[in-house]
C-alpha cells in the first residue's frame, strides 16, 4: 500500500496496516479506494529524485574552484530544470 497516498488522501487515516487495512482513530476501519491512491502522484518526490541527483559537496566545491559560478550554476540549473516543482 502507499502509505503517503492514503495519509494524503484520507485526513482521518491514523494507522495503516498492509494487512488488515486503514484505521480512524477509534479504530475504524476506513474503505479506501485503491485506484484514488494508485493515481496519486506525491507532490514533494521532485525534492529526492533532486538530492540523488546533485552532485556531490566536493563535487561542487571542486566545479566552484575549477569552473567558478557560472558553471556551478549550470549544474544546478540544469538538475533543477530535469526534476522541477510541480
């Protein structure tokens, strides 16, 4: 199950268990629509799919002292542009 789907999808979700299902506070059970989660798409994914793709700090260190700011720019810019904020 996607957890991060059903926690953003269903505000009174407090516990979910692969197994057994979704719980309201109390208890509950909570009917989930399954193609509403699959749908889902996390607006925040963009923020690692970014980290994982920058370079490293020495990386960057090392493109500042050999390129300067321009080209550290560039880099930057360019892994920004390829994963931008929805």
């Amino acid at each position: 199950m996607n957890h991060n789907a059903i926690y953003a999808l269903y505000p009174n979700v407090v516990t979910i268990d692969d197994g057994t299902g979704a719980f309201d506070k109390d208890g509950n059970k909570v009917e989930i629509d399954m193609d509403a989660v699959n749908a889902w798409v996390d607006p925040d994914a963009y923020k690692s799919r970014r980290a994982a793709a920058y370079p490293s700090f020495a990386d960057q260190f090392d493109l500042l002292y050999h390129g300067g700011m321009d080209a550290w720019k560039a880099k930057i810019d360019a892994v920004k542009q390829e994963y931008p904020k929805p």
